[in-house]
C-alpha cells in the first residue's frame, strides 16, 4: 500500500493524505455539536517522493495490463453480460467485443492527450482474442 500511495501522490496531489487511525462511534459524532468535534485527519499532507515519470507510466501499465486481463474473463456490461472470451465465439459478439475495444482504445487516447505521457497499447487485446483482422 505504501508504495502504491508513494506512485500515487505525485499525479494526485493534496488530494492522498494520511489515513484515519481512530475510530469514532457515528451516533455519538452526530450528536456532538459541530464546533465540539475534532478531526482526526493530519491538516498538512506528508512531502510525496519524487518519481520518474517513465516509472510512473511503466507501472500504470502494469496495473492496467493486469486489470485487462483479468476483464477477459469478467461479465463485460457493454457485451451483454458475456466476457471478451465468450463473445469471440460468434459474429455479433466479435462486433460488440471489437466495438468494446475500440472505446478501451479511445479512452486511453483521451486519458493520455495533452499529458506528454503515451497512451497504454491495448493492441495486444486484439491479437488475444483473435480480432487483428476486424480492427
């Protein structure tokens, strides 16, 4: 986890900070009047390490490639509840799975636009599931 947030709190910013390490009953905080309670977050977030921006991309890749292929066997919404592997098996289904991939493409092109970043290649999901030609 810790170094998730180290990779993590350069591109977010303010927005990680530290953890909460207490628990308060949600009963009693309701009914404490709101000037009584006392925050438990840290006011100032902790300096983030400098990273590499190659290092950065290099392992948002890796999560996305991992998330991606896991996916390949999930219930996809977008294919009808059926997962990518499942819909290679007939013509409509190839259609929706090439369409799917096809916003997978567009929106890492969005994402990536104007980062100087490059976008993640999904081009080997094609080839995984035999949709070269249908490109």
């Amino acid at each position: 986890m810790d170094r998730a947030l180290a990779m993590l709190r350069p591109a977010l910013g303010a927005l990680v900070g530290t953890g909460l390490t207490s628990h308060e009953d949600v009963v009693h905080a309701l009914r404490q009047s709101a000037s009584s309670r006392v925050s438990t977050r840290t006011p100032t977030p902790e300096p983030a390490p400098a990273l590499d921006p190659a290092a950065m991309a290099e392992a948002f890749n890796r999560i996305k490639e991992a998330h991606y292929r896991h996916t390949l066997d999930e219930p996809v919404p977008m294919l009808g509840n059926r997962t990518p592997r499942e819909c290679t098996r007939s013509k409509q289904g190839r259609k929706k799975l090439a369409n799917w991939i096809k916003e997978i493409e567009n929106g890492e092109l969005r994402q990536a636009a104007g980062t100087g970043v490059p976008p993640y290649d999904v081009s080997w999901l094609w080839r995984e599931l035999g949709l070269d030609d249908e490109r």
